[in-house]
C-alpha cells in the first residue's frame, strides 16, 4: 500500500518537507488498513458488511491529488488577496493622513485667496459706484443734449418754414439778374440824358449798396408822363461810376447771396420812398431800359425778402445761440463719455481681475472640497472595513499554519470520502478523530486540531440549501450529503426511510426527466437502457431505485467511467451501443433494503453510503411532524425562517468574498478610484444589512426553538419506540418488520 502511495504522491508537488510527504505516504497506506481492520469491528458490532478493494485505495488517492491541489489554489488565492487588500487598507490609511496635510495647506490657500478676493471686491464695489455716479451724470448730459436737440430742431424747422415764405423773392431777384446781361448796362451808360425812372432805379441800387447819394436838391421828375416833385438823383456821377465796375453784375448777385442779410430797417425806409411811388413799377421801367426792368423788379424782390426776413432772423439769432450751447453740452457730453469710458475700462479691468481671483478661489475650494469629500469617503470606508481589516490580519497570519495543515487536513477529508459512507455515525466519528487523526499525529503529518470534516469540506450555506430540498439537519445526514456530492464513484444508497430518495429529488428536480409522471427508475424497468441512453446523452439525471443485492452488469461500464473521447464528443460503449455521454449526468442508485449484502466489486464500483437514519435525526424529523400537525402556522415560519437564514448566510459569504475580492481587483490608487470606493461603501452596507438580518432571524428562531421543544417529547418516544421496534430483529429474525 506504501509502495502505491509512493508512486502516486512521490512525484506530486506539496508544500511541506520531504520528511512530511515521506510520512503522508505511509499514512495513506495505514488508512486503507485501519479502515479494513475497521470493516471487521463495524459487522462484528452491528452485523453489517463492509468491503474496502484496492480501487477504494487508489480513489483516495487521485481524491487527495484533486483536494489538495483545489484547497491550496483557493488558499493562495485568498492569502494572496487578504495581503493585497492589508497593503491597500494600510495605504489607503497612509494616503488619508497625507491629504489631511494637503487639505490644511489647501485651506490655508483658500483663505489668502478668500481675503484677496474681498479686497479685490471692496475696491470693485468703489469703482463700480465711481461708474454709476459717472453713469448718472452722462444720463443727465445725454437726455439733456437730446431735449435741446428736439427743441433747435423744431426751430430749426420753424425757421426753415419761414425762409421757405422768403426765398421766392430771392428767386425773383436772381432771375431779374440774370436777365441783365452787360449789353443792357453798356446801353444805359451811353445814354446822355437817361429817363428818370432808370435814374430812380439806380438811386435804390446805390441805396442797397450802402453807396454815396448826391445832395437832396428839390426837382421835378417825369415817369409814364406823369410829374412828380423829387430831389435830384444821384445818377451822375454815382450810378455811372457803380456801373463802370465790370463785376457790377456779380456784385447784384453776390448781394442777392450774402449781402441781401445785411440790409437793416433804415436801407429799407430809403427805398420805400422809391417804391411807394406809384410809377416805380418793372413794367413802366422796362419801357425805359431792359436793365432798368430787371434792377427794378430787384430792388423790390429785396425791399419784400427783408420784410419776410426780418421775423425769421430773431429765429436765427435765438438758433445759432442755441447751436453754440447744444455744440458745448456735446463737447461736455464727449468729455463725460470718455470719463465713463475710462472707468468702465478700469470697471472691466477690475472685473476681469476679480474673476480671475474668484476662478482660482473656487478652483481651490472646489480642489479643497473634492479632496475633503475623497478623504471622507476613504475614511469611512477605512473605518468601515475595520472589522473586516482585524479578520484580514488574523488570517494573514494564519495562511502559513493552514498551507501546513492542509497536507492532513486533506488526508484526513479524502479518508472520510473515500471510506466513510458505509459506516454509521459512531464509526464514521472513531475513524476520523480515533483513526486518521491519531495517526496523522502520530506520524508528524501536520493536521489541525479536531478537525470537522464538514466545515473543512463544505460551506455553511451550501448545507442551508440541501436543508431547505429536504435533507434532515443531523449531523449524519450533513456528512451523507458531502458524501453524495464529493465522491468520484457515483452513489449507492442504503436507504430503508425514503429520506435520500425525496432529498435527491428535490436537489436534482431541474434535471429529472419524467417518464409518465415518474422520474425514477426500476433497475428491473425493461426501458432501463433506453432511459439511461437519453439521461446520459442530455445531461440529465438519472435515479434507479430497486436495488437488491446486485446492479445489472450492463450499467458497469458506465460505474466505472470508461469514456471514448472522439473529437469534441465523449461516449461510453454499454451493450455493444456507443451513447453520447454528457459530463453533467448524474446517476443515483437507491436501495431501500435495510442491511443489503452488496458484494466487493460492487462496494468498489460506487460509493456506498448509509442513508439509515439515527435516532436524533428522526426525533427531528418527528418533531416537525408533530408540530406541523399542532401548529402549523410555527412550523411554517421556522421554514421561512430558515429560509431567510440561509439566503442571508449564502449572500454575506458573498458579500464578503465580493469585497475582498474588489478590493484587490483595483490595481491603481484605492483612493483614486471613487466608483471603487462607492462600490465596496455599498457592498459594506449591503453586508452589515444582512447580518442584521441574520440576527434578527436568529432571534426569531430561538423564540420559535423554545416553542417547538414543547412538543419535542412527543419526537423523542416516537423515535425511541421505533429503533426499539426496528433493533429487535438483532435478537431474532423473527422480529424483522417493514421500516
């Protein structure tokens, strides 16, 4: 058996010394020979036979290899994150106490920014007030400067409107003008002795030019024969000598331009003497002259613009009066404007200044608030993980001694795997603490103390779950379920109360086929083959139920897993007929014979385990039937309750395992990571969420336990009296009865 081990394990890398594996060798050859030295105490005792085979041998073996290697990957795997996570709570820590540095230093700059700021906005505010009142005062100047302009410009229209009624007797003035060419003066120079009227007409000329007159020396004239006393007019030498001036004409015009403006009251009066005389007429003096006509229609174009001039030129004093000051409040109005400017400028200057402080004001207090809010935020999760840290920190400095202890530690599970299942409860327990323990001690294999095979070979809510489909609570019935579940050979049953049967019906229920309403199978079905065909070529599961002392020879090649890989596809050959094998198959046989006499090659082929239940486990199964009679409103909620416990139990391993494990899937900056942070803050509530839910509910099921012993002495005899009746047959066969 040594010798076997050795060549199995020799070769298989394990963390320990070659001492060590030496001594794990020749323990797993003495567990074979305890276990069958163990199988003639057990059917000595109890009369129940038990066979160990050198296939049970080597099926410990290649188990310890799979175990080993399993355990010892999840195990680094875990020491290696529980360090990471340390380093990365520590860090974290680190990090903390340095952004509070950073944080002060932050604030310090926030707070010269802060006094900055308000300096900057107490002198914006002066200037800001400098601006209005300038504001105000160019308001003023503009609605002024505009009420001004609305008024000269009424004048202006007024006046315009005035010079409109005029400007028909300046027309009238230039177009008698231009009807004098210079022929018609030569005309009236050449004349010795010019009619009288011409002589009048040229006196006016004389007048409207501001020109010298002869003395006032009475006389008679002649116009349109008719006689009139006059004084004599000053055509000689004065009028000649205004008409020897070759720009005599232009003269006539210019005055009809500018100097037309210039004519007072008193030129006016003059030639109102003139014109009042009822012959001084255009018509009578073109008659004399063409010239005379034209100078005549003049002098009167000119007396009438005055007169229609004079009530216009007040206007035009009052407008150019008002033009100046209007010209001054504008130049007063630019100077405001260029002042307001100015201050607008320096406005915007310090406006552009003040925002520049408030950017860099609120860039650090917005700096300063994400820095304080990361630091919270990684503060309380550190704080929050701190439970988590000091388990961590235990573990870490456990990971050692378990990686040691796993050599026995797996020696010790695969043992109980591999030849446990045909034993009761009492033996199952001698082997493992009298037995395999004992002598891993003996033989230096490191192995922990009182180790539970349980808790070392399944988690807690895995067993939560075969509870709620069904499978008793007892220890017993925990181990069973290891037992079916771990095995490499598939299970064969003894199971004379049915509890098996309704466990693995409700744990496989989405993968039983139905055949009829029915999803097992008789081992004497005619259809077997064909059953088993489908259920193994569909990854189904199979239960065949019958089972007497032998399994039908066709089914072997199948117990003993002999698999035809082609291609992508698996098979297995059973009666000559390749089938299509699915690696999610599943096959149970059941027996419901008490003590069957399975033979040697068959206890090889499968992994026997005794289902018979004890009698803790059928007083609680009674005790949920009597109080499921009684009251079934409390059997209901402890079901409910149990329910929730487990749920919860399975979500807070979850949890658990989720946090680490995001924890050191962040490979830069915890710190930096907000959506980390905000992930593992969730998961750290969800988790203290659910193990208040598990307290609570554990409260609720201590009411409810102390409830339901009420009617556990009901259980208890029901259960006594039924292994009494059942263990009479041990006295005489006669006593054999149904169970």
């Amino acid at each position: 058996l040594t010798s076997v081990s050795k060549g199995f394990i020799k070769n298989f890398d394990i963390e320990c010394t070659i001492e060590t594996k030496q001594s794990l060798i020749s323990h797993m050859g003495m567990v074979h020979k305890m276990v069958v030295d163990v199988c003639d105490e057990y059917y000595n005792k109890m009369r129940r036979q038990v066979y160990q085979t050198p296939k049970s041998y080597l099926s410990f073996i290649s188990a310890y290899k799979t175990m080993y290697n399993k355990k010892l990957h999840a195990l680094q795997e875990k020491e290696g994150r529980v360090k990471l996570g340390l380093e990365k709570l520590v860090q974290g820590a680190q990090d903390v106490e340095a952004m509070k540095v950073i944080l002060a230093k932050e604030q310090a700059k926030l707070e010269e920014a802060t006094i900055s700021t308000n300096k900057m906005l107490e002198s914006l505010k002066l200037s800001s007030k400098e601006a209005k009142l300038e504001g105000e005062q160019v308001a003023g100047i503009k609605v002024k400067c505009q009420e001004d302009a609305i008024r000269i410009g009424k004048e202006k229209a007024s006046c315009a409107s005035d010079l409109a009624n005029a400007q028909p007797f300046v027309e009238k003035a230039n177009a008698a003008i231009n009807s004098i060419k210079p022929a018609h003066i030569g005309e009236i120079k050449k004349l010795a002795n010019p009619s009288d009227i011409i002589k009048l007409v040229f006196d006016c000329v004389l007048i409207l030019f501001n020109a010298p007159l002869s003395k006032v020396q009475p006389c008679n004239i002649t116009i349109a024969k008719t006689d009139t006393p006059w004084f004599e007019p000053s055509f000689k030498p004065h009028a000649l000598q205004l008409m020897s001036n070759p720009n005599f004409l232009n003269q006539l015009v210019d005055f009809g331009n500018t100097g037309k403006d210039l004519m007072n009251d008193e030129t006016i009066e003059f030639l109102a003497v003139y014109i009042e005389v009822e012959q001084f007429t255009p018509t009578i003096a073109k008659n004399a002259s063409v010239a005379a006509e034209g100078l005549c229609t003049y002098v009167h174009a000119m007396k009438s613009y005055h007169e229609a001039s004079k009530v216009v030129k007040p206007k035009m004093e009052a407008l150019s009066i008002a033009e100046a000051q209007m010209e001054a409040a504008n130049k007063a109005l630019v100077a405001a404007e260029m002042r307001l400017a100015a201050c607008n400028e320096k406005l915007n200057e310090l406006q552009s200044m003040f925002d520049a402080q408030m950017s860099k004001k609120k860039a650090i207090e917005e700096g300063a608030l994400s820095l304080q809010k990361k630091m919270n935020q990684a503060s309380a999760l550190i704080n929050g993980l701190a439970g988590e840290k000091f388990r961590w920190e235990e573990d870490a400095a456990t990971f050692s001694d378990q990686k040691t202890r796993l050599v026995g530690d797996c020696a010790v599970g695969c043992a109980f795997v591999s030849y446990c299942g045909p034993f009761n409860q009492e033996f199952r327990d001698h082997l493992i603490k009298d037995k395999f323990i004992t002598d891993c001690e003996a033989r230096g294999v490191p192995v922990t103390k009182n180790l539970d095979v349980v808790t070392f070979l399944v988690d807690v809510g895995t067993v939560g779950d075969w509870n709620m489909q069904g499978l008793p609570t007892d220890s017993l019935s925990t181990q069973n379920g290891i037992l079916v579940t771990k095995s490499t050979r598939y299970p064969l049953l003894i199971d004379p109360q049915g509890q098996a049967l309704r466990w693995i019906e409700n744990k496989e229920r989405n993968k039983l086929p139905s055949w009829n309403g029915q999803s097992v199978v008789e081992l004497s079905d005619p259809k077997l083959k064909e059953k088993l065909e489908y259920c193994m070529g569909n990854g189904k599961t199979l239960i065949i139920v019958g089972i007497e002392d032998e399994i039908d020879p066709m089914l072997d090649p199948v117990l003993e897993k002999q698999i035809i890989c082609k291609g992508s596809k698996k098979f297995i050959k059973v009666s000559d007929k390749l089938m299509d094998f699915d690696p999610n198959f599943r096959l149970y046989f059941i027996s419901r014979l008490p003590n069957p006499k399975f033979s040697p090659e068959l206890q090889a082929k499968t992994t026997l385990i005794d289902f018979t239940v004890t009698l803790k486990g059928l007083e609680e199964q009674l005790l949920g039937k009597v109080i499921g009679q009684e009251q079934k409103a409390l059997e209901e909620q402890l079901t409910q309750v149990l329910e929730e416990v487990n749920t919860n139990t399975k979500s807070l391993m979850e949890l658990d395992s989720s946090l680490l494990e995001r924890l050191t899937s962040n490979s830069g900056d915890l710190l930096e990571d907000e959506e980390l942070i905000a992930v593992l803050a969730s998961t750290k509530a969800k988790a203290a969420e659910v193990n208040a839910k598990l307290i609570a509910a554990d409260d609720t099921r201590s009411n409810i336990a102390e409830k339901r012993e009420q009617f556990r002495p009901a259980a208890t005899r029901g259960s006594v009296l039924y292994f009494s009746i059942v263990e009479m047959n041990l006295i005489n066969t006669m006593y054999q009865t149904k169970k």
